[in-house]
C-alpha cells in the first residue's frame, strides 16, 4: 500500500492546479503515518517532499512538507536504513568524502566532535605518517621518527582527550608556518577520505532552507517550455539586496552544505566572503545568493562570483560567473531532486541576472561544462540542451560535427547522439551573445599570463624576487602612483599581482594617454577592493586595455 502510495505521489509531483493539491495532500498523509520497507523508498520520499518544499501548492502543502521534513530523522524506517543512506545527506545519516582544506578547516571549527577521519585506507596512513612529524613540536617529531608507530596510534596519542582526529589534524595544519595556499596544498596532497557524523545542526538536504528567501505558491503548470533566451534576458529581475554580514555568512554556510550534502565542492563557496553577499528576487519564487570571493583568492583578470539558485529559499542548483569585460564564462547545473521541472527557465533567468547585475552579455560554456571529462554531462545530454537554447560552438571543428550530427537527426529523427558525438562536441566552448549582430567574445585569458611567464624568463635569470619588487616600482610610475597610501591590504594585493602583468603585458603601456594610464590604475585598485563590482565597470570601460591584454593593440 505504502509502495503504492509514493509511486503516486511521484506521478502527481509535477501537477498543478484545481484538485491538485487537495491529492498530493492526501497521499502526503499516508507517507507520513507509513512505514516504507526499503532505504531507496525512504530516499525517494524524501526528494519528494525536497521538491514540494521548493514547489508547494499552496499553505496547505508547504505546512505538511515542512512537518514530515522536521521530523525526517525520527522515521523508523530511516533509523533501520541509516547505513544504507550513508553519503545521502539525508538528516540522521553520515557523510563521507575527502573533503578540501578549506571545507575540513569549516567543519572542524563549526562541528569539532562531529568530523571524524575514515582509518581504512592504508596509503592514508602512510602518507599521513610521513606528514605528521611536520606538524609537531621537535620533541615529538622526534619519538614518531624514533619508534616509527602507525600513523593512527600516534594520532590516537597526540590528540586532547574529546578531541577527534581529524580536528586535532585541522588545528595542526591551521598552526603550520606559511600561508593558507601552502596549508591547502599540504593537506590536499595526504587525500584523506573524512566521515561527518549526523548532529540537531550539521549540514543537512533534509534541513536546507533559507527563511528570509523570497515565497511564492505553484498555482500554475511548471515553465517547462524551451525559453527564448533574449526575451528572459531583456527582462530584469524584481529586487537586488546586499545582506549584514552575518546573514551573508549564514548564506555561505547554506551555499556550502549544499554542497557539502552533494559530494561536491565550489571555491567561489568554499572562500566565499560574507561581506559580498547579495540577495536576487527573480519572482515567482526563485531566486539567487550571489557570492563573492575573499581577495586573495579572486583571479586576476575575470571577476568571480559563485550563486546559489533559491526556490522559495530551498536551494535548487548552483553555478560561478567569471565576467571580464562584457563576457561571462558560466557554469551552471541544477540539483538532481530538482532536475526535469524548470531547469531552462532557472538557466535563462540566471543569464538575465548576470547580465543585469554585470552588465555581461556575451556567454560560454567551457567543455566540462559540456561533457569532457564529465559522465553526468554527457549521460543528460547537456550539450544539446545549451544548443537548443540557443548556444553555438565556436571552433570549426565542432561545428563540422555538428552539421554532420544535423544530417543524421534529419534522416533519423528519433535519433539519439551517441556518448562519443557528445564528447567530441564537447571538445569545444559554446557561446551565445545577446546581440545578434556581435561575433561570440572568448577572452584568452592565459596569454597575458604567458607574455609574464616568457618576460619574466628573459629578465630575471635566478633573480626573480628582485624582478618582482622592481615591477611593483615600475608599474607605479607607469600609471602616475606616488605611493599605495591609503591602499587596503586587498587592494595592496592587488596591486602586488597585477604589477608583473603591466610590466611584461602591456608594452606600449607608455604611449598610452595620462588619463588612460590613471585609469588603469583605479582598474588595479578595484580589483582588490571589498567587492569586484567596480572592478567588473571600470575593466568594461577601458577598451584599450582589454585590447592590449588580449593581444588586439
């Protein structure tokens, strides 16, 4: 009966309209009081009410979600299949994974006696038994290399009483000389698998809302339809609102157990700053957190910011813009619970946005977005649905298979293109500008990098250092800069990475106007300013430098 049921709530979750909430009411009320026999049924009932939650009917259903999702981890049939659920990020259930730095270094602050290190890897101990003399005081480095005991037993007796393992190896790493780059890379290279043990506040799916989202009830059919790209993108979103702090770093914590949940990791998240946190109203009850990234680790040309997409404050998909100049390289996918509902309504508004907020209006997709080097991409085949969007490939090549795919739906119209066509059109970024009449802008972003790498080389010898320093000096006079008084330590920053890039890949720099020359100054500056949005407008104006760095004059 209880098997019954859930098959027809699945069936009825994407209906909307007279009576049909009064039914999904009815079978909700069934699950709640059932007891399901399986760990896939208990899975499946969940996803459902996830996607009730972000799709509710009316007061009505929300309210009887909302209940069976608070009291999720109490099911009977979830205790009986915890083991089974493990990595679901389902309340009550573990999550395993081998988490980044930066995402060890969050859990062991925030959750201390939840975060555990998985002991049944032994080239972990081993690489862990080479690492951990180099986090300990010479006394004990000493015994380890002394008595040589397995890496865990020593772990076992270096760590405080209540303390587990993997925030006693959080905390150590975290007192390493050096920088957080350096302390990224040391902990990356051991590849330590971690479990998450459940706890009343520990990153849940089952739990993932934000309240002060903007709401709206589905009272209509689902937007399924193909959108027309440029219509959705000359269409503005409802509201923009920067958020306190603190409500950003809430956000943050939101946008990181998504992931977290997920198996899944994003930088623009995982150094994500709470003081360039925005709120989007899209209407109709989506919406979108836009996350900026710390100075230190944005890029040195394009802007990042990482997004959280919201369906009545639930999250639904995520993504990372990086605009540089009117152009944006996007990334963008939809939670599987949510997939097959509005997936190219959320990708079109999610261009507008961008669009709206950055003023970007050229957009690529690189081919790990598309399908290289990724299963998921292909089996769904994102590829054709960029296409149908309106999306083109930029290379020749890509474009001949394209013709020759074209060809065979037309004589095969059921046709299906087989995984190798997918990942040989993947090969290639697709691109699509708003403006009919423009060519598709692809900034090459790593050849002023390249002109640093060869000037640098021809300059420095075994000096580089000196070179550097001396680099900071030229730029300044360059531009007019008497001094960096004033200057933020993210600005200095800055200023200190763009130095090398003004030196060696701008070198008609000095024919440039005074005023020109200024301008790519205050460029510099906003780059490491509290956010990248004045950033993002003053590298847009400054035509002659996109076309000097860009290899165009």
């Amino acid at each position: 009966m209880a098997a019954r049921t859930l098959t027809a709530l699945e069936r009825s979750k994407h209906c909307y309209g007279a009576g049909c909430a009064e039914a999904k009411l009815t079978l909700l009320r069934r699950l709640e009081r059932a007891e399901l026999r399986s760990a896939r049924a208990v899975a499946r009932l969940h996803e459902l009410l996830c996607f009730l939650r972000a799709y509710p009917d009316d007061a009505r259903v929300l309210a009887a979600v909302e209940r069976m999702l608070e009291r999720f981890s109490g099911r009977a049939d979830l205790r009986r299949a915890s083991a089974a659920l493990a990595d679901s990020g389902i309340a009550g259930t573990p999550i395993r994974y081998r988490f980044f730095w930066p995402t060890l270094r969050w859990l062991a602050r925030r959750w201390p006696d939840r975060i555990e290190i998985e002991r049944g890897d032994s080239e972990v101990a081993q690489r862990l038994a080479s690492a951990l003399p180099l986090l300990l005081t010479w006394a004990e480095a000493a015994a380890l290399k002394a008595l040589d005991p397995p890496a865990f037993a020593a772990l076992d007796r270096l760590r405080a009483r209540g303390e587990s393992d993997a925030t006693f190896l959080a905390r150590r790493i975290d007192a390493m000389p050096g920088d957080a780059f350096t302390r990224e890379v040391f902990h990356d290279a051991i590849d330590i698998a971690y479990a998450l043990k459940p706890g009343p506040d520990t990153p849940t799916r089952t739990r993932a809302k934000h309240a002060a989202a903007p709401m709206a009830y589905q009272r209509q059919p689902l937007r399924r339809a193909r959108p027309d790209l440029r219509e959705e993108l000359g269409r503005s979103y409802r509201s923009l609102r920067p958020v306190s702090a603190r409500e950003g770093g809430q956000l943050i914590e939101l946008a990181r157990g998504a992931m977290l949940t997920r198996a899944r990791d994003l930088d623009a998240f995982a150094y994500g700053n709470a003081r360039d946190v925005r709120l989007v109203d899209d209407g109709g009850g989506l919406g979108f957190v836009l996350i900026g990234v710390t100075p230190e680790r944005r890029a040195l040309l394009a802007a990042t910011c990482g997004y959280l997409i919201l369906r009545n404050g639930v999250p639904i998909g995520y993504g990372e813009a990086f605009v540089t100049g009117r152009s944006a390289a996007m990334t963008f996918n939809i939670f599987a619970s949510f997939r097959g509902a509005e997936a190219g309504y959320s990708f079109a508004r999610t261009l507008a946005m961008v669009r709206q907020v950055f003023g970007a209006e050229c957009f690529s997709l690189d081919p790990y977005q598309l399908g290289k080097d990724n299963d998921e991409a292909i089996a769904s085949g994102a590829w054709w649905f960029y296409y149908k969007l309106g999306f083109k490939p930029l290379t020749a090549e890509a474009r001949r298979i394209l013709r020759q795919e074209l060809a065979r739906r037309r004589a095969d119209p059921a046709r299906h293109s087989d995984a190798a066509t997918l990942r040989a059109l993947a090969e290639a970024h697709l691109c699509f500008d708003f403006d009919r009449s423009r060519s598709p802008l692809l900034p090459p972003l790593a050849e002023p990098g390249l002109r640093v790498c060869d000037g640098l080389a021809a300059r420095a010898g075994g000096e580089r250092e000196r070179v550097l320093a001396e680099c900071s000096r030229e730029c300044m006079k360059l531009t007019g800069m008497r001094s960096l008084r004033g200057f933020s330590a993210g600005e200095r920053l800055a200023w200190e990475r763009w130095s090398p890039l003004v030196v060696f890949a701008l070198p008609q720099l000095a024919r440039w106007s005074q005023a020109e020359r200024r301008e790519l100054a205050r460029v510099i500056r906003a780059k490491g300013g509290r956010d990248e949005s004045e950033y993002i407008k003053r590298f847009a104006a400054h035509p002659k430098l996109q076309r000097a760095l860009f290899g165009k004059g």
